[in-house]
C-alpha cells in the first residue's frame, strides 16, 4: 500500500467509518435501543453514553445540595 492509498482509506474512513469504530457504534446504538426499552429515566442516556472509543465530555462537578439530591433519587427513589 502506498503513502497516497494510505491517505485516502483515512479520508475516507472520516466519512464513513469502518472497521472496530463502526462495530462501536453500532453496539452504542443498539445498547441504547435496549435502555430505552427497559428503563424510564428523566434524562435518557444518549448512544455515545454506551460507546467505549468515544471521548466523552467532561461533566460538570456538581454541588453538595446537587450531589445529595443525585443520590437521594438514584439510591432511595425520591
């Protein structure tokens, strides 16, 4: 394979993925299909939630009044 080939298969696997980052996706998508099915949250996970290669963006810290009422309502159901 030559340095051009090369380049283009990388061209064109950003448009159209393949491979183990295509597989990925599609665990992602069909994990989120199944948590939707299963569970009722508030705020639903989205597909990136469930994929592992993705860099995920950086939550906010929240506050202790914050952290407490996380806890309250995933522990304790309030």
């Amino acid at each position: 394979m030559t340095s051009t080939e090369f380049a283009e298969m990388m061209a064109y696997a950003s448009i159209e993925p393949f491979g183990e980052q295509r597989e990925e996706l599609r665990h992602g998508q069909l994990m989120h299909l199944l948590d939707r099915a299963n569970f009722k949250r508030d705020k639903p996970l989205s597909v990136i939630d469930f994929m592992n290669f993705i860099h995920k963006p950086e939550a906010k810290p929240l506050s202790p009044e914050e952290e407490q009422a996380r806890i309250d309502r995933e522990v304790f159901g309030l």
